[in-house]
C-alpha cells in the first residue's frame, strides 16, 4: 500500500533527464527523475545484492570496483562499507545527484558516510558508456550497472546500448581476468544474459522476489565472470 503520509519535498532541480526530485514520505526518501518514480530507501534490498553478489564472486585484499547509477546511494554505500574496496569509482550521469551527495541528502550515502570513505571515492558526472570504457584495459575487479530498469522496460531510451554487446565487450574489457561484470534488471532478462555471456564469460542470474504494494515483484542481478586466464 502507498501510505498517506504528507510528502515533503527536500530537493529538486533540473537535471540532465529531467526535473529530479528528491522527497519525503514518512520514514521514506524517494527519487523521482522527469517525473517518473525512480526509487526509494523502503526497498533497497536488490541495490544492496548488486554490490554483496559481486563483492563474494571477488578474492583480493585491494579491489578497485566501478558501478554505474548513483541513485539513492545504497549499491555505492555497501560496496564502501567492504574494507577490501580500496578504490570506487563512481559513475552517475547527473551532476544534481552527485551535488546532492556532496550535501548529504542521499539515504544510502549520508554526509558522514562520504567523509569516512575519503581517498577510497571517486566520482566520475558522465555517461557509463563512455566513462566505463576509459577505466583503461584490465584496470578493475567489477563493473557494476544500475542505470536503468533493465533491457526490457527502459525508462531513458538512450540507455539501450547499456545492454547491447558492443558496450558489454568493451566493459569487459576494463576487467581484470576473473573479474566480474554485475547488471542489475526490474525483470528477467534471459536475451541480456546471453550477451553477458558473449561479451564477457559465464554468466549466472539471480532472481530476487521483492513484495511492493501489495504486489509480487521479480528483480534479477546479472553476473558474468571474465575468464582468469583471458587478457
Ligand atoms: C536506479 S538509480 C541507481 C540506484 C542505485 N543502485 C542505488 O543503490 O541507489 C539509476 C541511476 O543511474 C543514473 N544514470 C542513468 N543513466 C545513466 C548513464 N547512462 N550513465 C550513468 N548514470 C546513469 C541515474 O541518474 C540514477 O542516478
């Protein structure tokens, strides 16, 4: 159920895709970008699985991960919060989001949060498709993308080359071997889990069933594993 409570607005400005709008039901924080409902802090479990499933398919003491989509923060906070990422780097299309981070708004990455990460955030305001690519040749453990709502429901359309082969190969290409490359969808998408395995190595899905509104939702995280012995 959508609860009645009083929505408070507590930021807004024009952004790249649009108005994006940052308010207050109750407890929650919600995004809304060009008016449409992006997401909120009530249901963050799959954001948070984005960066968890990644971080237990990596072994190393130094990671340098990249993840694709700010957003509400929660995929970048739990990675943070994992001492072996030395290094994330952080790509969001949206100057606002990144400014917002920067005052503190953002549920999953409050002020406190970013003051205490320190050296180990960077902060990339571009598009993942050409930002990804310039990380430089086996440079990362991870790429992980939450940028849209998946191949099938696009909410930006000029995010379908996200999914497409051409990009996937080249993100894989910033992997280091038996590195992984981590794709968030609202649905399953069994055609981009075909392109992940292509352009990049086996590739496993995993389904999470989320309940919102009275309604059962199934969400489902991409990880394809660049082979160790390939360059
Ligand atoms: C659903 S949100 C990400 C949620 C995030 N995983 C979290 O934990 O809060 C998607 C984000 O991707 C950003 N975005 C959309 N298209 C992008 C692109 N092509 N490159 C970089 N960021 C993009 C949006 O501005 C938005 O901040």
């Amino acid at each position: 159920m959508i609860d009645g409570s009083p929505v408070r607005t507590l930021a807004r400005a024009d952004g790249v895709l649009g108005e994006v709008v940052l308010r207050r039901r109750g407890d929650v924080v919600e995004l809304v970008v060009d008016g449409v409902f992006t997401m909120d802090s009530a249901h963050t479990t799959t954001e948070r699985d984005l960066a968890t499933l990644a971080l237990e398919r990596l072994d190393g003491p130094a990671l340098r991960v990249a993840v694709g989509g700010l957003g509400l923060g929660y995929t970048a906070a739990t990675l943070l919060a994992d001492p072996r990422v030395a290094l994330l780097e952080l790509v969001e299309l949206d100057a606002v989001l990144v400014d917002w981070l920067g005052r503190g708004l953002l549920p999953g990455l409050p002020a406190a949060a970013v003051e205490a990460v320190g050296a180990r955030l960077r902060v990339h305001v571009e598009d993942v498709l050409t930002a990804i690519p310039r990380l430089g040749p086996a440079s990362v453990d991870a790429v992980l993308l939450d940028v849209d709502n998946g191949p099938g429901f696009l909410v930006h359309p000029d995010n379908a080359r996200v999914y497409r082969q051409g990009f996937l190969a080249a993100a894989a290409g910033v992997l280091r071997p038996g590195g992984v490359l981590a794709v968030w969808s609202s649905h399953p998408a069994p055609d981009l889990a075909r392109v992940l395995n292509a352009a990049v190595g086996a590739c496993e899905e995993v389904l999470t069933t989320v309940e919102r509104d009275g309604r059962r939702l199934v969400y489902a995280t991409y990880l394809a594993t660049r082979p160790p012995g390939r360059r």
